[in-house]
C-alpha cells in the first residue's frame, strides 16, 4: 500500500509538470510559427519595395536605348526585365531572404503592366 501512495505522489507531482511543459511547448511553436510568418512578410515588403525601385531605375537607365530600340521595331524590354530580377535577386541574397525566381518574375510583370495602364497615352 505504501508503494501506491509514493507511486501517487509522484504522479501528482509529475502529471501537471508534463501539462505544464505541453503548454509551454506549444506556445513556443505557436510564438515562432508566427514569427516566422511576420519575417516572410517583412521580407516580401521589403523585397516589393526594392522591386518598385528596380523597375523604376532600370526604366530610367534605359530610356535613351530603348528608345533606339523602339525606332527599329525592337524593345528592350527582356534586358530591362532580366536587370531588375539580377539586381532583385542580389539584394534579397545580400539579406539572407528566400528568392523564388518564378513569384518574383511574375510580381515583376505585374508592376511593369500596372505602370504601363497607369502612364499609357490617352
């Protein structure tokens, strides 16, 4: 009988240490799952941000070439596009973010038909 009851003991002590440890383990998993998700976020911001920028000075840079380009029937647009991904790419290496060419690609041509709707001649 004296087993049981130092069995017992033991287990009033322990069962609740477990609960409590259970319930701090999932708040730690919660805490960084959701830290992850407001870095991912701050990274896609940050990278939208400079994506805007990249457009924006590659278009500038470009102006005079593209529009020799334009009067032969071409475009520069493939090597503007292929500047701003290179230079997109770079910084978001150079801050250790995630880069997936292919979402970034189509951001960049979402951008690029946003500004051509929005500057278009009317």
């Amino acid at each position: 009988m004296e087993t049981l009851n130092n069995v017992l003991n033991i287990l009033t002590i322990v069962v609740p240490l477990l609960v409590s440890l259970a319930g701090f383990i999932t708040s730690a998993i919660a805490y960084f799952k959701t830290k992850g998700k407001a870095e991912r976020a701050a990274a896609f911001n940050d990278l939208y941000q400079h994506g805007l920028k990249f457009v924006q000075d590659i278009e500038t840079s470009f102006d005079s070439f593209n529009k020799m380009l334009k009067s032969q029937g071409s475009s520069a647009g493939p090597m503007k596009k292929e500047q701003v991904m290179t230079r997109l790419q770079n910084y978001a290496l150079q801050q250790g973010y995630e880069f997936d060419e292919e979402f970034w690609s189509a951001e960049i041509d979402n951008i690029v038909a946003f500004t051509r709707e929005v500057n278009a001649k009317k």
